[in-house]
C-alpha cells in the first residue's frame, strides 16, 4: 500500500459533488483569457491587491483595480446585482483573492476566483497590461 491509497478515495457521487462545487467558485486564467480573447466576458475581473502604482505597473487586461479592503455594499452598487465577479490577487502566496470573494459572498454577490492570480496568467504565458485603465487582452495581443 502507497501513501496514495492509505486514504480510501472517494466514491465517483461524493468525488462528482466535490469537483462541481470547486468549479462553482473557481475558474482558471486560460478560461479568463479565452473568454476576454472572444469578447466573450460574462463577467468583472476584479484585481483585488495592491496600491494603484502596482496595478499600473502589471495587471490582466480587462481588470478593474478594486483591492478587497475597498470591496463594500455602497462600491458594489455601481454592478447589477447578477452580476459575476472573478477575482484574482498575487497568486497561491497570497490570500487576497480568498478575502475578496468572502466579502462578495456575504453581499450576496456571485463571485469565482481566478486560481493561480498574477503568477498563474504569467505561467500560462500570457501577456500584462500596463497603467491606470484596464486595458484589453486584445489590445495587448496585437501590440
């Protein structure tokens, strides 16, 4: 027996529910990427750390600087209430995303989380937008 299987798995119904939730809450930067590459964006892309001179510096194309200390009731009104939020933060060092999506949570707000953040998008290769506006995948691509 392997340290692999001294815990039984899961039963395919229980092992179903588990990967259905995660996917509920969760989404990947190639999905992000694909959808804003498509113009297909159901959704707010939320850069949710850091000062305003790091969001300049490097940020995904298409994302709103809105660091989760700032995420409120009143901030949150600007969006209809349907509204999908995917947020993202530094990456799997960094907690920010997890803060941001709790507090859309208890607004009642539909919120995944980009997993991996800035480190997964430049892992997958992808390019960075630079300066105070969003900016655009597209627009960055053809440069």
């Amino acid at each position: 027996m392997s340290f692999v299987t001294d815990y039984a798995p899961a039963s395919p119904a229980v092992a179903a529910e588990h990967f259905l939730r995660r996917l509920s809450v969760e989404t990947d930067c190639s999905d992000v990427a694909a959808a804003l590459r498509a113009g297909d964006a159901d959704f707010v892309l939320l850069h949710v750390i850091g000062s305003p001179e790091a969001y300049a510096r490097q940020h995904v194309p298409g994302a709103l600087h809105l660091p989760h200390r700032q995420i409120s009731a009143e901030r949150m009104a600007e969006w209809p209430e349907e509204t999908l939020f995917v947020v993202y933060c530094a990456g799997p060092h960094c907690n920010g995303a997890d803060q941001a999506a709790l507090k859309l949570a208890r607004l009642g707000r539909p919120v995944k989380i980009m997993i991996g953040g800035v480190t997964g998008w430049a892992d997958e290769g992808l390019p960075f937008a630079a300066g105070a506006a969003p900016g655009s995948l597209l627009a960055v691509a053809a440069e």
